[in-house]
C-alpha cells in the first residue's frame, strides 16, 4: 500500500537527535520517513551524493525542513547555498509541500541581523555563517508555500506537524466529497442539455423527427459517458456501430 513520503532535511551533527525523533514519529504515524543516514536513498556513480537526495525529494511528497545555527556543507551544485539550503529550495521549486522550522534562538537572533544586516562586521551569537539569516530571509519573502514555526525541542516539531498533517488529510476527505457532488452536477447538466436539444427540436418541428429525436438522446446516453470515464478517456466518447467502438478501443 502506498504511504506518504516525508523527507528530513536539516545539517546533520548538530540536529542529529531531532531528526532521530522526527523519523520515528512520521514511522508511529505509517508513513515512510527519508533520510540520508539511513541509506534509504540510492546513491548514483555520475555525480556526488547530494545530486540523488535532491532526485529523491522529487519522489516525496512533503519535506520537513529543520534550521539550526549551522551553516552545514557548500553545495557542489547550487553555489552560494549549502546541501540543506539547497534541499529546501528544490522542494519549493517543484512546488512539493513543505513544512519549515527555525530553532527559537537562532529565529531571535534574526531580528538582530534585520537591523544590522548592511554592517558585515557584525557578529552574530546563534549561527556560524551569516547565510543562516540571509537564506531565512529569502523564505520569509516567498508568496506562498512558506509555513515557518520555531522549535526548542523535537517535540515542539512534532506537535506542530502532528495537526498539520491531520488538517491536509481533512482538507483531502473535503475535496473528495466536493469532487462527487461536481460529478452529480455535471451529469445533470448533461440531462439538461438533452432535454434542451429535444424541447429545441419539438419547437421546431423539424423532419422526420422520430430519427432525429433518436439520435439526441443515442449521443446523450449515460453509456459513453461511462465508457469515456473507465480508462480516463479526456474526451467526449461516441461511436455509432461496432467498427467505431473497435477504433477507439484500439486508439
């Protein structure tokens, strides 16, 4: 049975035991956690390391992104950003759903780089590289897709995640309901239109009208609709004998 993916993103020695308890916790929830300690990512010859994580946040389906006051490693294919920073940035650039936290010190402290951000002889007390707040910064200014909390502890992350991910799924079951009374809609839009097209015809009194109300209500019948519906066929279905039905079938 297919499980949610949920990648664990953040610098590794200095939030090590966060990710630790974030990855039992998405496991008591039966989805399937995916970090790069655990070997659960394939790592491919042709390049280094951090090409296949950013493949593999392709295949998740949500991201937790976790910022401590580590800069971590450089990135070898995004320069100017480091591996986790790097891992963020191509969740968000494929529009997969993220969820980011900042540890509360370190999300202090950015109020401090605002205001001195123009003075480089600043120093700062919570992070080892200024590109912590400058990329913090960048996050803060995206339109959308950017939901940001602070964290003391792995609890407080999971609390957090812990109501969230109940709320998409709510959101899921709301727009599964509201996608089968759209389907009720639609079908009785159709009715509507055949009795239209009839009540149009009967105006008129057109010729030989037996046939043609035959063939308003043959093209109209719930069958096609059907057929179309069962190998998601995005087009309107009809055919009139069988050599058309073995044409689309075989199309």
């Amino acid at each position: 049975m297919a499980t949610p993916r949920i990648f664990i993103s953040s610098t590794f020695f200095d939030l090590r035991h966060v990710r630790e308890d974030l990855e039992r916790f998405i496991k008591d929830l039966g989805h399937e956690p995916v970090r790069n300690e655990t070997g659960v990512i394939p790592y491919e010859k042709d390049g280094p390391p951090e090409s296949s994580a950013y493949r593999e946040i392709e295949l998740c389906d949500i991201i937790v992104s976790i910022i401590g006051g580590r800069y971590g490693s450089e990135s070898q294919n995004n320069s100017g950003y480091s591996i986790s920073q790097t891992e963020l940035k191509t969740a968000l650039d494929r529009g997969i759903q993220v969820f980011i936290f900042i540890e509360k010190s370190v999300h202090s402290e950015y109020n401090t780089y605002l205001i001195n951000k123009d003075n480089k002889e600043t120093k700062y007390n919570f992070v080892d590289n200024v590109k912590v707040y400058e990329f913090i910064e960048n996050l803060y200014k995206l339109p959308k897709n950017n939901p940001i909390a602070t964290f003391e502890t792995s609890a407080d992350i999971t609390k957090y995640l812990k109501y969230q991910l109940a709320g998409l799924f709510q959101r899921f079951l709301q727009e599964q309901k509201r996608a089968s009374e759209l389907k009720v809609l639609e079908e009785m839009k159709s009715v509507a239109d055949t009795l239209a097209q009839l009540v149009d015809f009967l105006t008129n009194e057109r010729s030989n009208s037996d046939e043609s109300i035959k063939s308003i209500l043959l093209t109209n019948h719930p069958a096609f609709r059907r057929f179309a519906k069962i190998p998601k066929t995005p087009y309107r279905v009809y055919f009139s004998n069988e050599r058309e039905l073995t044409l689309w079938l075989n199309a």
